[in-house]
C-alpha cells in the first residue's frame, strides 16, 4: 500500500500488488513521477500519478532492492539469481547485467554513485564494485560477519563507501578500495551520509545513535534512544530523523534545538512563551532557559526580555533548583547559523530604547499597544541585576554567536561553557552606537583586563572560543554535540555541593565588584545565617521576655 508521507491523515491513496508472493521494496524516483517495487519475481515500474502499470522488469528470482540513478534515467537492481542489473528508467530496457564468477551469489542490496559510474552489490559477506558504464569488475570487498541486516551507500561526492552487514559498518576508500574505517556494532541497521561533508549517521538497534567524520574516524556526537532501526536527513544536511522500535508510546515534542535531548527535559508548566523555551531536567534541580529566535540570531525584543526575565525570576524562588543553563536554540532555518544571543533587535530600538510590538520592520511606526509603563527602559539590564542577584549558578551555555548584548550576558553568568565549532564572540556595541557601561564593560575588565577588554569594545573584533578561554573569559571549550550534556554533567556536580556555601561563595565572589549592593548582599545573607546560632536565639528570647540578654554562654572567638 502506498501512502503520501505528508498526507494530514496518511489517508492511502492507491494498492500496488506485487506480480508474485513478497514485496520487498518500494521507492520513487528521484523527479516524484514514478514508483519501483520488487517482489520475489520482478521488479515493476508504476506511474505515481495514476498508479498504473508501466512495465515489468523480469527477473525469475528475488529482487530484494532496487535504486534509481541520481538524475532518474536508470535503475539497479539486486536479485537472487546472481546478477546486479541496470535499467533504462523511461523504457524498462536491460542496459546491462552484472555477474562475478559465483553461481551461487544472492544480492541482497545494491548501490550506484552520484556520479552514475559505480555500482556496487552486496551478496553473503562479499560486495562485488563494477564500473557501471563497461561492467568491467573493480573491487571485491569482504565482511565475514554473519548478514543480518545489509546496507550500502556512497557518500554524496562519491568519495567513500559504507557496507553493513547488521553489525558492524565498514567504511571504504572509492579511490583505492582500502578500508580506512570500521565502526563495530552490535545491531547497525541503518545510516546515511551528510550531503554536506565526509560524517556518517549511524543508527542501532541498542538505541544509540552516533555521527562519525570521515576519514579521520572519530566519533564526534552520540546520543542514547530507543532501538533505531532506519533514519535519513535533509538534503541540506542540518536535520537527521530516526524512527524507533519501542514498546512504549511516546509522546513527540517539537525540536527545541539540534542538541537538545527531550528525553532529558520537561517543558516548565505555567508558561505560555513564544520567544524564549523554558525546560526542567528529568531528574535533577537544573532548568534550561534558551532564547529561542535563532532566525535573526536570537536577538531579543521587549517581549524576550519579559519572558526571559519571568523564567530566571521563577527560577531564582524555585527551592529545589540549583542551577540555570542559559542558552540559545538553533541552528537557524535561514542559513543554519548557531547563537547564543546578538543582543537587542536593532529593526525595533527607538528613540526611548527598544519599543514593544511595532508595525514594519523598523521601530518608525506607532506601537500597537503604547504601553509607557514599559518604554522609556533597558530591560535586558534588569535580567543582568537578576542573573548575578540571584543565589543559583547561572552557567552560559553558548552554541554560537554571543555578540552586543549577548556578549554582556555571557559576561554576567558565573560561568561559561562554548563550542568548540561554532562559538563566536563580538562586541558590537560601538558598531551600533550603544554601550553597557556597567557589567558588560567593568566586569569584563576585571575578567580579562583593562587593556584587553578595551580592545573588545574599541576594535570590536570576532574572538573564538578558544582565544575566549586563554584570556578567561571562558571556562571551557567543549564540542558542539557534547555542548549541553557538558553543562548539565557541570549542574550536577555543582548540585552535589552545600547549598548555603555555593550561595555564599556566589555573593563572596560578586562583593567586591559590586560594590555597597554587593556588600548588602553578602551581609545579609550572612546575618540570616547567624539567626540560626544561640546567640541570636538568646537575642531574640531576651527580647520578648523583655530581660537582659545573658551573654555569659557565648565566647569570644578568634
């Protein structure tokens, strides 16, 4: 049966049969206008418009899989008999038909390159290369693992070639035929080349799904799922999907981020929010706070601050949370660029500073809603006193660019984590002529030093992560895939220490820099903490007993 993918109901729009017994496999071709199937006799081509039947490719055995060219105008196929066959697409007629000398060969999956000039069959542990245009044999590539699964792909320029056996995956130089690369299992049912590089997606039937870049063979993601059977990616190479075999029935949550794992988060009830998301960990006192306008590179406007500034504030007065990453969702659907935040959105600053929903693009027009209540203020500024008021660790966690008012931000959390791949670093301020005189700029001299920090401002040149963490502006540098399960494994830890201390040491640490309301701070925290000795209950009792305070109890430290 045959159903269109995007269907609202998958409703089924036609029933193929199969000319004899099994159907084992369906697919179309590359331009949507028809469809191939195979069974345990043939193969058959079908016009997607209609569903009728074009043509019947004769086999006389299995055919367990058949695959278009990339410009639609031939077909291989991969039968029990033996061969590995190529079609002419538009006419059904046999161009050729391949065999190594094995009479017992049984091909179960075939591929051609993007290219069109080498085709590849798999039989028992064994692909047999050929070049597709002379039938000319040229390699034979050999898995003695048992074949449970079998897969083949080319990478998308050709260059390497990927064979599975449901196992293991072995990775192939297309140039020399050497193998350069095996990834060991168990259960490798499925994987699929980045259009857009040399990484290959891998997916098991133990859960876990993992990217692997190619040639060097170094495992640059992994992440745990349920058992995966078959996954695939956009063509332009920013999304990759898996399906699971589970028995439990999940409920799907729309991506928040390329790297973030909704198995680790629940969405913080109470909260209706369009510009930022507002998650809580599973299992531990962390909550994820991440501007969410990767589009213009999550650049607030009023309204995030406002609901920013709810989701630390609710934070802050939540007894059972320690720590807040505060981050940025990507990457953007424009161009797949990644951010932390750039700062204020400049298409909305006015004349009395960045104006609540305007008409246009630009902040010229009349508000729909004046509100003068909310005009006439800095808002994201109340977010900073926030950030560094409140008695949690603020963790920045920044995938991206943190530029203007993103760059202050970061600057104001208690630590930083960035990514090693595409965290960037700008000072825009005097680019747009505005400035954060207070912990954007004093703060970050005391991080990395006057002359240093007024290079940032003056200059305002693009620093890497790395030149960040040299100068002390970053506490590490991790890889991109690793990003936020770094900085939850850092929450942990952070929450495995005395609550009171961490508070304290925060307060401890924020005192000189910030002066008598850093003092106050501090002093009050310390006093609320004397409340709990004997000597401020004999204070307190003395009082409302209305007698003299005996004092006689207390000694004179030193």
């Amino acid at each position: 049966m045959l159903a269109r993918a995007l269907q609202p109901r998958l409703a089924e729009q036609a029933g193929l049969a199969s000319s004899f017994e099994r159907m084992w496999w369906a697919m179309f071709s590359p331009d949507g206008q028809r469809i191939v199937t195979t069974d345990d006799r043939n193969a058959q081509i079908w016009d997607a418009q209609s569903y009728r039947l074009l043509f019947t490719l004769t086999h006389g055995d299995v055919v367990r899989h058949a695959v278009y060219s990339a410009d639609g105008t031939r077909m291989v196929t991969a039968c029990g008999d033996g061969a590995v066959r190529i079609w002419d697409a538009a006419s059904g007629a046999l161009l050729r038909e391949l065999r190594r000398d094995k009479a017992n060969a049984h091909y179960f999956v075939v591929a051609l390159s993007a290219d069109g000039k080498r085709v590849v069959g798999l039989d028992l542990g064994v692909a047999h290369v050929w070049d597709a245009e002379t039938g000319a044999p040229l390699a034979e590539l050999r898995d003695r693992t048992p074949l449970t699964s079998p897969s083949l792909a080319f990478s998308f320029d050709g260059r390497w070639l990927a064979m599975g056996t449901g196992n293991d995956v072995h990775v192939f130089d297309t140039q020399t035929w050497g193998l350069i690369r095996s990834i060991a299992g168990p259960g490798i049912h499925s994987f699929s080349w980045d259009p857009t590089g040399p990484r290959l997606l891998i997916a098991s039937t133990d859960g876990k799904v993992a990217i692997w870049s190619l040639p060097r063979g170094e495992r640059v993601h992994a992440r745990q799922r349920h058992a995966l059977h078959t996954l695939g990616g956009q063509p332009c190479g920013r999304r990759a999907r898996t399906r699971c075999a589970s028995p439990k029935r999940r409920r799907v949550r729309p991506m928040v981020s390329e790297i973030f794992d909704p198995s680790q988060w629940n969405p913080v009830a109470g909260f209706e929010l369009t510009d930022i998301t507002y998650h809580r960990h599973v299992r531990l006192g962390i909550v994820r706070v991440a501007f969410n306008r990767p589009e213009i590179r999550n650049a607030f406007r009023p309204h995030t601050v406002d609901e920013l500034y709810a989701a630390l504030e609710h934070a802050r007065t939540a007894s059972d949370v320690g720590v807040v990453l505060l981050t940025g969702n990507g990457p953007s659907p424009k161009d797949g660029g990644w951010a932390f935040c750039s700062g204020g959105d400049q298409r909305i600053r006015g004349e009395h500073g960045y104006r609540y929903e305007v008409d246009g693009a630009t902040a010229a027009e009349v508000p729909k809603v004046p509100d003068p209540a909310k005009l006439g203020r800095l808002h994201i500024l109340e977010v900073q006193r926030l950030i560094r008021f409140m008695p949690k660790v603020v963790i920045a966690v920044v995938p991206g660019w943190a530029a203007g008012g993103g760059h202050s931000l970061h600057v104001v959390c208690d630590m930083t984590l960035a990514s090693a791949e595409h965290a960037m670093f700008k000072q825009t301020d005097a680019d747009v002529a505005s400035f954060d005189g207070g912990y954007g700029s004093a703060y970050l001299a005391k991080m990395v030093g006057q002359k240093k920090a007024r290079e940032i401002f003056f200059l305002g040149d693009a620093y890497t992560a790395a030149q960040a963490a040299a100068m002390g502006a970053v506490n590490a540098v991790v890889p991109h895939a690793e990003l936020e399960n770094t900085a939850i494994a850092w929450g942990e830890k952070i929450l495995g220490k005395s609550p009171t201390a961490v508070r304290m040491l925060k307060y401890a640490f924020n005192l000189t820099d910030d002066g008598i309301v850093g003092q106050q701070l501090f002093a009050g925290e310390a006093t609320r903490l004397a409340y709990g000795t004997p000597e401020a209950k004999e204070g307190r009792n003395s009082f409302l007993e209305k007698r003299d305070a005996d004092w006689s109890g207390v000694p004179w430290y030193y």
